[in-house]
C-alpha cells in the first residue's frame, strides 16, 4: 500500500468509527423500545418458593410461614414505610386487594415496626395479614432488590411471577391477572 492510500484510509477511520457508534446506540434504542429495561429475570421463577416464618406485624408473638399458605395461592408483596414507590403502588393495592381473588400477604421489608403499623393506619391497610422481615434475612432468600416488589406463589408453593417495582393497573391486567386466571384453571 503506498502513502497516499494509506493517509486516504485513515481519513475515513475516524467516520467508521463513529458509524459503528450510532449503529450499536441505534440497535440499543430499538431493544429497549421492545424490551422493558426494567425486568430483571428471577431464577426462582417456577422454583418453590423459600421456606420462612416470620413474625406477624401486629402480633410478633405469632408467625406466619411458608406451609402455612399452602394450598391456596397468594401473592407476597414487599413493602416498607420508607420505600417512596410504595406509597405510589398503596392505593392500586387498595383498589385491587379484593379483586384478586387471592390473599395479599404484606411483607414488610428492613422497617421498624412502629412505623410500618404507622403507615398503614396512615393509608389503610390492603393485606390478610402482614408479615416483617425487620433484618431482611429472608428477604434474601426470595432475591429482594428492594421495595416494592410482588410475587405470585401458587397453592404448592412455587413462584410462578414476580414484578419488580410499584404494580400498576396495567400490569395488573396485562400480567398479573392473566396469570391469576391460569392458577384458577389449574386448580378450580
């Protein structure tokens, strides 16, 4: 190759360059236009959820657990007094608790149980029965990230959805419901 085709070439390097950037950023805003960046995959999905008991918020003398809820399904949603999304997914939980048709268990999540009893006398209270994980030991088991976050666990005990962040009404019908259906057909 001789000088001046060489210095041609290394004219253009610089626009490859930056061609191949816009093409990786152009590819990138597609994906996520098609995919919600938000999901994070759980490896417990269809997986039996963990075993645990844990105090009762309004009676920490007694517990709930695991065994305990099975043989109906339920969904397990984590919250905390000071989780600002909480208070955003509060009056969809609210409306919806009855309309699910399965008992809303609140897992009140590394909070201080004065508080948490504050709260939900603050805003009312949409759970069967509430339970705290003060430490977040258990939390760990389950693969929290933080609050809130809902699990859908299936009368044998197996998680079959979890969501991550404040449910809304449209995820409620576009996911949650559809696989509430589907649990009510396998075991009418």
């Amino acid at each position: 190759m001789n000088a001046v085709a060489g210095k041609t070439i290394g004219r253009f390097v610089p626009l490859i360059v930056f061609a191949v950037l816009v093409a990786f950023f152009g590819v990138g805003i597609v994906w996520n236009q098609h995919h919600d960046p938000s999901f994070v995959p759980s490896p417990l999905i269809d997986k039996p959820a963990p075993d645990f008991r844990l105090p009762l918020l309004d009676d920490p003398s007694r517990s709930l657990g695991k065994a305990d809820l099975l043989g109906r399904p339920y969904l397990l949603n984590v919250f905390a007094s000071w989780c600002f999304a909480c208070g955003d997914e509060h009056p969809v939980l609210m409306e919806y608790s009855k309309k699910f048709g399965v008992p809303l268990i609140g897992y009140d999540y590394k909070d201080p149980p004065q508080d948490a009893k504050a709260w939900l006398a603050q805003h009312g209270n949409p759970y069967s029965k509430v339970i705290a994980d003060r430490s977040g030991d258990t939390a760990i088991d389950f693969g929290v990230y933080g609050a809130p976050e809902t699990y859908l666990i299936d009368a044998r005990g197996i998680i079959r959805y979890k969501h991550i962040g404040p449910l809304t009404p449209d995820v409620i019908a576009g996911q949650l419901e559809p696989r509430l259906r589907a649990l009510r057909e396998e075991n009418p």
